[in-house]
C-alpha cells in the first residue's frame, strides 16, 4: 500500500460527536480519578482503597473495576490516546514523519500537562515512588504501542505488523515513557516540552556527542 489517505487533514467540526453513553462513561471515569486523587494527597497511595475510591466518586466498587481493572489503572489510563492518535492521522500527508511526531507529542505535553498541572505532577510522582505503578506502567506499554503501530501504519502507508513499524512505535512510547519518570525523579523541575524535544531528537539523530 503506497497511498497514505488516512493522514489527510480534518477539522474539529469533522470529528464525530460522542454519544450520550460515550460522554456518561467519560465522566464517570473522571470521577473515578478524581476521588482517587484527593484521597492520595490526604492518605497516601497505599492507603487508599478502591471502596473509599468508590464511595467518594458516588459509585459502587464494581464500577470502579469496570472502568479500570486494577488501581494502578487510575493512575495510568487517561482520555488522551484517542485524540493524539487523530492527531497523528491528521497530519498532512507531505509532511515529514519526525515534524508529524513532534506535532502528537507536543499534543500529548498540551492535553497532559498544562490542562492540569496539579494532577500531572502528583500522577508522574507515583509513576516513581508506587512500584506497582511503575511495573502496571510497564506492561501497558505494549497495549499502547499496538495501538499507535495502527496509527503509523496508516500515516505512513506501511504494514502495522511490520517490524520497522512496530520498533517505531515502541521507541516512541518508551522515550515518552522514561522522558517521563525523568522529569518527576528530577521534581518538574525541567520544561517538560523541552525534554520531549531532547528525547525525540535522540531518536531522529542518535546520542549527541559530549561536548569537550
């Protein structure tokens, strides 16, 4: 397959609207990740349980696991896979495929971070400090490569089981990932979207040399 069709250009007005149920799942998912949240900052993460959890969102505990399989889950799993992932697809078709990935991880600093700082850093805190979170972290992180595999095979008009395609897309998640746990081990205390930048340019241009 040579066209590249799934990469041409849309409008928000374009994107399908969600449906109702998709909306209440939405924001019983956020309620969910909100309640987790205020109980870690006054208990600990290892505290919390998921019937405190479920009692702060107003929800039974078997929501909680029909939203999100384990705790850890609510700390990893978030709504901006879908939207990064169409962003992705919706890069010109003649654009150059490092400008196209620094677009959708630029997406992914703006939706993920500045949206809500607070969280961001209190949730990248536990990406360092909850083993469980880290190795949880670990394991879906070939979940989430399948999926962006998906997304660049159309960008790119390759086969998404290829392996050029599937290293790719595991390289991407993991410099994300380690870019990451840098920035909470180091206290946010760099500009994260200048630290996806560093980690995106090792990719495209291998390790710099030391400067002597």
């Amino acid at each position: 397959m040579t066209s590249m069709t799934a990469a041409q250009s849309t409008s928000p007005a374009d994107r399908p609207q969600l449906s109702l149920r998709e909306r209440k799942k939405i924001k019983t998912r956020e309620a969910i990740r909100h309640a987790m949240y205020a109980l870690v900052r006054e208990q600990g993460y290892d505290a919390t349980t998921i019937d405190q959890i479920a009692e702060r969102a107003e929800v039974s505990p078997s929501t909680v696991f029909r939203y999100f399989p384990t705790k850890e889950d609510i700390v990893l799993t978030d709504e901006y896979d879908p939207i990064l992932l169409e962003e992705l697809r919706a890069r010109p078709v003649d654009e150059p495929w490092p400008d196209s990935v620094r677009h959708m991880l630029r997406e992914a600093v703006r939706t993920g971070i500045e949206e809500d700082a607070e969280v961001a850093r209190l949730r990248t805190h536990l990406m360092v400090q909850v083993p469980a979170v880290r190795s949880r972290m670990m394991e879906s992180m070939s979940v989430t490569g399948r999926v962006l595999c998906s997304a660049i095979g159309e960008r790119t008009g390759r086969d998404p089981d290829s392996l050029e395609v599937r290293v790719t897309a595991m390289s991407l998640v993991g410099a994300l990932m380690e870019t990451t746990l840098y920035w909470a081990e180091n206290d946010h205390s760099d500009d994260f979207a200048d630290l996806v930048d560093r980690a995106l340019n090792v990719l495209q241009h291998g390790l710099p040399r030391l400067k002597s």
